[in-house]
C-alpha cells in the first residue's frame, strides 16, 4: 500500500509515519513544519520507501500532487490549539475544514477510494452519557476547533455517499505518549522544567480522562480500517479506565522526583464547557480485538520520560 500521511511531521502523524514503515508500506509525508517537528521525521527520512513533501495543505496544487499515485490517506494533520483558535478565528475554518475539503477533493480527482481521519472526542461536549459511546448524540459545539471538527466530518460523510469514498473517522481522547508536544500533560512537564518548586493547574483536580498511549491508538487506527462497513464509519479511541487529573499530576510529579505546590484554579473561559468525565465507550474497537497495550498510569509515566530527555521540545517559555 501507498499512502499519504498528512502532519507527517506531528505527534501522531510521525508515529503513524513510522508504524507503516515498519509494516513495509511506501509512505509520503506531508508537512509545512509550522508545529510539526523535522526531528520527528528522522527516522523516517533514512527510509528508501519515504517521501516527504514540504507543502501547505491550503494549496490545493500541493495536496493534489501529493495524492498521485496514493491508495489511501491519512489525514491526521489540523489546527488543534483552543486558544490561539479562539484569537484568531479564521484559522480553524482554513486548516480543519478548507484543508480537509482540499484532501477530499484531490482523492476524488485521483480516485483514491480510503481515508482515515483524525477527528476528536470534543465533538461529544459536556455529554451526560458515560461512557459515551459513538451513537451519543452531539452536544452544541462551544469552541471553534469542535465545530470545525464537526464540519470537516460532515464534509467527509457526504463525499463519502456521493463519491463512494470510504472513510474511518477516529474520535480519540486524550492522547499522550512520545514525540508529544501540546496537551495538558505537555503543558505541566513545561512549566516545572522552567519552576521545578510550583503548578498553576488550571482545572479541577476531580476532572476525569482516559489517557491513552499514542502507539496504542496508532493500533486502534489500522486495526478498525479493513473493518469499516459503512461510507463514513465512526470508532472511539480511548483508554479503557479514567482517572482524575490529580492523578496524572501525581504520576508526573513522581516520575520527575519531584514535589512541587500545586496550585488549582478555574480554567480559561474557552474551556469551562468540557465534561467533567470524557470517557469513552471503546466497545465498537474492543469487538475487533484491540486492547491497550500500556495503563494509563504507564502512558503518562513515558511521556515525561520522554520529554525529560527532550528538553529542547520544553524550552520555549511557559
């Protein structure tokens, strides 16, 4: 198989990247670099079967030729940051919803008939269905960067009906694991790099999530593809147990040796509206066979390892 990977150079793209790579694929990489990383790709650089593309997916010339001769795409690449989103409120719409009209259109005009994407589990808001399944209806969307997720999923389905695209769409939650570079877990291991004594935890510490090991849901990901019936097939991916935020705070702090004052408060407006449990119900993928191969309290324990000893990723100020 021949495939595209959009993000190429992001947390999840690289580690899709280099999965593939591994299982004898021939691979294009797709990334402008402005938050994916170029180191992420090295590994993946000294592959004879990997092709990376230098490009914006906002140009449709590029995605268009990047799509040639491809069987199926991964588009894993999309504007994920709340707050930048919420300043500048164009940016969601141009690179969650043009750049994915652009990816779909270009498989159109190829015929490439699969696509795998990367939507998310914010879509299901503040539900009080738990834990949540995909059937779970959608709450309003309350931030830019869900609705944007939401139209790009509307977009995917419709091609996917009028074209006879197939379509995977993953909603996955709280993903952690090596090569990470956002996210709450990001944000924490950044600021006692820079005040090793002190947390400013904006949230509750009673706030539940699942996380879950990148390579695991890279797992999830290509174990659901050749199971995917319907034109646009939705699969939840998450960890199979939740715990609270003081937890991955607990197993943070213990991982770096340290013991740091802690300091709870509310949370930026922009966030107030998430649940206070995101729990998956991850049934649809277990039925396949699939488990996580590493706890929640593992996962979290080798991001900071890893982000220990990547340092450079934590310079930038907090």
């Amino acid at each position: 198989m021949r495939s595209l990977v959009t993000g190429a150079a992001g947390f999840l793209g690289s580690q899709t990247v280099d999965r593939l790579l591994a299982d004898g694929h021939e691979v294009i990489g797709i990334d402008n670099y402005i938050t994916g990383k170029r180191e992420f790709l090295d590994h993946a650089c000294a592959s004879p079967r990997f092709q990376l593309v230098l490009g914006d997916l906002f140009d449709f010339t590029t995605v268009s030729e990047a799509c040639q001769g491809v069987d199926a795409v991964f588009h894993l690449a999309a504007h994920s940051n709340l707050h930048d989103g919420a300043e500048f409120p164009r940016r969601d719409l141009d690179q969650n919803v043009i750049v994915t009209w652009n990816v779909l259109e270009a498989m159109r005009r190829h015929r490439i008939a699969t696509l795998i994407y990367a939507s998310t589990a914010s879509l299901y808001g503040a539900n009080t269905l738990v834990p949540t399944p995909e059937t779970a209806p959608l709450s309003d969307q309350t931030t830019l960067l869900s609705a944007s997720k939401l139209a790009a999923e509307a977009f995917i389905t419709a091609y996917a009906h009028t074209y006879g695209l197939r379509a995977l769409l993953r909603r996955p939650a709280t993903i952690v694991g090596e090569r990470q570079s956002h996210g709450h877990l990001f944000r924490f291991c950044r600021q006692l790099h820079h005040h090793p004594g002190r947390l400013d935890v904006p949230g509750d510490p009673a706030l539940r999530r699942g996380y879950l090991d990148v390579a695991d849901c890279v797992d999830a990901m290509l174990l659901a593809l050749p199971h995917a019936t319907a034109p646009a097939e939705i699969f939840n991916v998450g960890a199979l147990s939740h715990h609270s935020l003081a937890d991955a705070i607990a197993w943070t702090t213990s991982e770096l040796g340290l013991d740091p004052v802690i300091h709870y408060h509310p949370p930026p407006a922009i966030t107030r509206s998430a649940a206070p449990t995101l729990h998956l119900d991850c049934s649809k993928l277990t039925s396949l066979g699939w488990r996580p191969q590493t706890s929640p309290e593992a996962a979290v324990r080798r991001t900071v390892r890893y982000l220990t000893a990547n340092p450079w990723l934590l310079a930038a100020g907090c």
